[in-house]
C-alpha cells in the first residue's frame, strides 16, 4: 500500500513539475483607444514621478476627431504648463455639462494620466490625478489655442 502512495505522489510531482506557469495576457493600447478602469477604482501606491513612463517622443496624434491634436497618453506623468496664467479645473466627470469642479491645478503641477481620452464639445478630457495633493477628476488637454497639460519634462 506505501508503495502505491509513493508511485501515485512520484507521478503527481513528476505531472505538476512540467507544467508551465501562465502568464497574463496584456493588450496593447493604441492612439485613440480609450481605457476603462473598474467603476471602484481606489489608488494603492504613491506616485513617484522619477519612475513613471515619461513621454520622450512628443509626437502630435489625433485622439480626437475634430479637437487639437494630442500630445498626452494615458499613463504618462504630464504637467500643467507653466508659462500660462491660470489655474486649470478638475471635474468629477468629462464634459462640462452636468459635472462638478472638485479641483484646481496649478501651473506647473504635475499629474499622472490615468484614463483617456474622452472626446467632448471637440476637446481631449483626460482623467488625471495630482502628484502634489491627490486630486482627481477629468481635465481637458487644452484648446485650439494653447495646450495647458503638457507632458512632464
């Protein structure tokens, strides 16, 4: 009877050591993809700029049909232009009609890209959370005259 066990034990050791272990499948977005997260979305980590994906290649795309071209894409540390004078709103959802502001952005502070883009009233909205302070919400990109959330040098 032991060595039935032995036998049966050898077998199933041998069967699970040649087994590969899965990997996960991970797709790939591209240029005007838009993200979704989970409805729930709560944040684990702090964001460390010096170890996000910065954008080396500024490389203008059309995310939007009809809006200014884009600079941004989802998951990258981008900034508030600096060299505007104004402070830049956070809304509770994209869009201006039927959204809430739940924060202001400062020039010259930095967020990371986490959803996006949505395309309305012909402009880019990004869903952002701020580096400095943990806002977030949807911010328009910029208009057909200046862009005010650049990529993060």
């Amino acid at each position: 009877m032991a060595i039935l066990v032995l036998l049966i034990a050898a077998g199933f050791i041998a069967a699970c050591g040649n087994r590969q272990a899965q990997q996960p499948s991970y797709g790939t977005a591209e240029p005007g993809d838009v993200i979704k997260l989970p409805p729930v979305w709560t944040p684990t980590s702090v964001i460390n700029p010096e170890e996000s994906p910065v954008v080396t290649d500024l490389e203008l795309w059309d995310a939007c049909p009809g809006a200014p071209l884009s600079q941004i894409r989802a998951g990258i540390i981008a900034m508030v232009a600096s060299d505007i004078d104004l402070t830049v709103q956070v809304r509770d959802i994209a869009g201006w009609q039927g959204s809430q502001v739940v924060g202001m952005l400062q020039p010259g502070e930095m967020v990371q890209i986490i959803e996006g883009p949505v395309c309305w009233d012909q402009l880019v909205w990004w869903r952002v959370r701020s580096v400095l302070n943990d806002t977030s919400g949807w911010t328009v990109e910029g208009n057909e005259f200046s862009n005010w959330l650049i990529p993060a040098p």
